[in-house]
C-alpha cells in the first residue's frame, strides 16, 4: 500500500501544481460541441453543491468562446440545454479548450490545459482507494483536494475529524467557498451532536402556512426527518419510517419532516404516494433549505432522534437501526 501511496501522490502532485491561491481573472475558455452546429451554451459557477448560471455564449458553427470574470482556479458547469446536468470541469487562469460531445444520453468533455481537471479526472477514479487524509496530502495545494474533502469525504467525518482535515490543506485554500462551509458545517454539527437540545425554526407546510418545530417537541419522541422526492435513498429509507411510525405513534413516536425539494407539485406527489402520515415542511430551496443548514446536514436521507425534553439522542439512525432503537425506548 505504502508503495501504491507513493506513486498516487507523485503523479496527483505531477498532474495538479497550479497557482496556490484563487484570483479573479478572465476566462481564455475555447470549446467545440460536436453533434450541435448553432445554438447557446451556459457557463454555470458550483455554489454549494448547485450550479447556477452566470453567463452564456451563442455556438456558432459547434464552436463557442467565454471571457468571463470569474474566481480562478475553480470548478464551473458548461450546459446547453435547461434539463439536465451540466458538464463539469475546473477552470483555471490559462488558456483551456473544452471537446463536448453532444448527445441523448448526456454530454462529454475532453478538457485541455486544466492542471486541476487533470486531477479532478484522475481523483474520481482512483478517490476511493484512499483515505481523505492521503488524498489531500498528495497536494494539499490544490483545489481538487479542498473540492474533494467538501463533496466526497465530509459525509463520513465527524465534527473533529473534518476540523483535523481542513488544517492538512494548505493556507492558501482556506478561503476558498470549500473550506469556508466546511468550517461553518464544524460548528454547526457540533451543535447538535447527541446531548444537545435541539434547535427551533419555520419552515413552509403543504398549506402554505408556517410551521414551528418546537411546537411539535415535548410530546413523546421525535424524528426530524431530513428528504427530498428527488432523493432515491430517500424514497428508498421512506418505507422503513412508515413502518416504525405505524408501529409507535400510540406510543408517542412522530416524525417531522423536512423536504429539500424545490417543485412544489414533486414533494406533494411523495408525500401521497409514499404514504408520510406526519407533519411536513419544505422552502422548496434545495440545497438552500434553512433548516438543513441550521442542522448541518450535508447529504439525505439524514434524521436526528429527539426526545420528549428535546435532546437529541441519535442521528442519522435508519432501517433496522431505527426500529431497535425504538423497541429500546419503549421496551417491544
């Protein structure tokens, strides 16, 4: 392994030196669409794990250009339709040439003159073969490796393992939209770990009118329950809370639930055809939500198990696990 090591950092330290801060500077962005002659093409910048639209660019003869001032180096969407996902690429203050296929099932790039794509390509094959520590220390310069531990690692690190995380990349990242949330996203899931009293807020029900969780704690156990229609794991978990609702609610046992969704008429649809016999709320804002981001969730299906005084004493407890952890409480 210790071999294996060595070789990942050589070559991810070959592929990525680049410049060891981000600037603002204009795109030098070139790019030919195969399988499109005429037609408008949308730069997306990656904001929290949404891409939004900050400019565009007409494709005349399958070829298009953008000069843009953007924060550089850092990781944009290329997208020619509103459906969809936009092809991803990390851009970076050079000249880079952008070779999209075009097609039905989805659109391709070859990107050239991107150090940073270069890394982002290679990480997400070879990501995960390696630890989070391992894959920031082969260049803790980067921003690939700053990307990396906010999209793909932080899911599985506790509080004061992405603090440890965050100080191995190097100072000038620290910055970057990455570290900044993830810093945030530290003090944040420390405040609701087991033993904290859960936090209050107001969301939006079904109805449209406002609705405060504290108002439905003091009762018997809760499960704030974060989803979303969109979510597959979601819709997949949704089930098994069904079950343990329908087998404790005369118990005291309820779920609130929060949706990330953003179309009103999806989150409706869930809610019947999944059966959510409880209380729910959603701003329809995403990845935005408040609440989410008041509890620090960073991926769904994600719940906190709260008790009648309003103490958290689990998260993100599913499936079977939260079955027996409700035949603990109240003892079948």
């Amino acid at each position: 392994m210790k071999n294996k090591l060595t070789l990942f950092t050589v070559s991810m330290l070959f592929l990525a030196t680049q410049a060891s801060a981000q600037k603002v500077a204009a795109l030098r962005l070139t790019g030919k669409i195969e399988g499109l002659k005429e037609g408008k093409i949308y730069l997306q910048q990656y904001d929290n794990k949404v891409f939004k639209t900050i400019d565009s660019a007409l494709v005349h003869n399958g070829r298009f250009s953008f000069g843009t001032q953007v924060q550089l180096p850092e990781l944009y969407g290329l997208k020619l339709n509103e459906e969809g996902h936009p092809v991803q690429l990390f851009l970076e203050d050079a000249p880079i040439e952008v070779l999209i296929q075009y097609g039905e099932n989805g659109d391709h790039a070859t990107v050239r003159g991107s150090k940073a794509q270069d890394y982002f390509e290679r990480a997400n094959k070879e990501q995960r073969k390696y630890t989070a520590k391992q894959f920031i220390e082969a260049d803790p310069k980067s921003i690939v490796a700053a990307y990396a531990l906010f999209r793909n690692y932080s899911y599985n690190l506790s509080p004061d393992e992405l603090e440890e995380h965050t100080k191995l990349l190097d100072a000038s990242l620290q910055q970057t939209q990455y570290v900044r949330i993830l810093k945030d996203l530290i003090l944040k899931q420390r405040a609701v770990l087991p033993g904290n009293k859960a936090l209050d807020f107001v969301s939006i029900g079904p109805d449209g009118n406002k609705i405060r969780f504290s108002e439905h704690l003091g009762k018997g156990y809760v499960l704030l329950d974060f989803w979303a229609a969109w979510c597959g794991p979601c819709r997949r978990e949704n089930p098994n809370i069904v079950a343990a609702f329908q087998k404790y609610k005369n118990h005291g046992f309820s779920v609130f639930g929060v949706s990330l969704d953003k179309k009103k008429a999806d989150w409706l649809k869930a809610i019947k055809d999944d059966g959510l016999d409880w209380t729910q709320v959603s701003d329809l804002s995403f990845w935005d939500t408040e609440a989410a981001a008041l509890y620090g969730v960073r991926f769904i299906p994600s719940n906190l198990l709260i008790d009648e005084h309003g103490i958290i004493v689990a998260r993100n407890i599913k499936g079977d696990a939260l079955l027996q952890k409700l035949k603990e409480i109240y003892g079948e």
